[in-house]
C-alpha cells in the first residue's frame, strides 16, 4: 500500500466536492497530496513555486485503498 502527505492541515476534516473554478489553475476541492517517496511532491512543487508556503508546515500523512479514485499527475509541464 502506497503512503501518500497532504500539506496544508495536521488533519483529514471533510472533503469538499471538486469543481472548477474560473480563471484558477487547478480544479478546487478533494485532497490533494503526493506520494511520501515521490522525487518532487507538492511541497517541492510549491516551494519552486513560492505557493502557499506559509502552511507547508503543517501536514498528515495516510495510505490509500487499491481500488480508490485518484488521479495521477507525472509530471510539472
């Protein structure tokens, strides 16, 4: 089983629904997250970035079921 590291909450609280939003780069809503062992994850994307730096201090980690839905993005371009 894969460990995955959410960046931006000590915990898990309620998912929202995802949609997109107008003029955003990224739909809003459900969890976003990287693989713990990923070679550049999210808090590598965001500190390249210089996004959302001040909650990169908070995080949680979890693992996630076989036959879950998730989307999987391979590279930054």
């Amino acid at each position: 089983m894969q460990k995955y590291i959410h960046y931006g909450s000590s915990s898990l609280r309620e998912i929202d629904p995802i949609k997109n939003e107008r003029f955003f780069t990224k739909p809003i809503g459900g969890l976003w997250a990287s693989r713990k062992d990923s070679k550049f994850g999210w808090k590598d994307w965001c500190l390249r970035e210089n996004f959302c730096t001040g909650s990169l201090d908070k995080s949680f980690e979890f693992f996630i079921k076989d036959d879950a839905r998730i989307l999987h993005l391979y590279n930054t371009a």
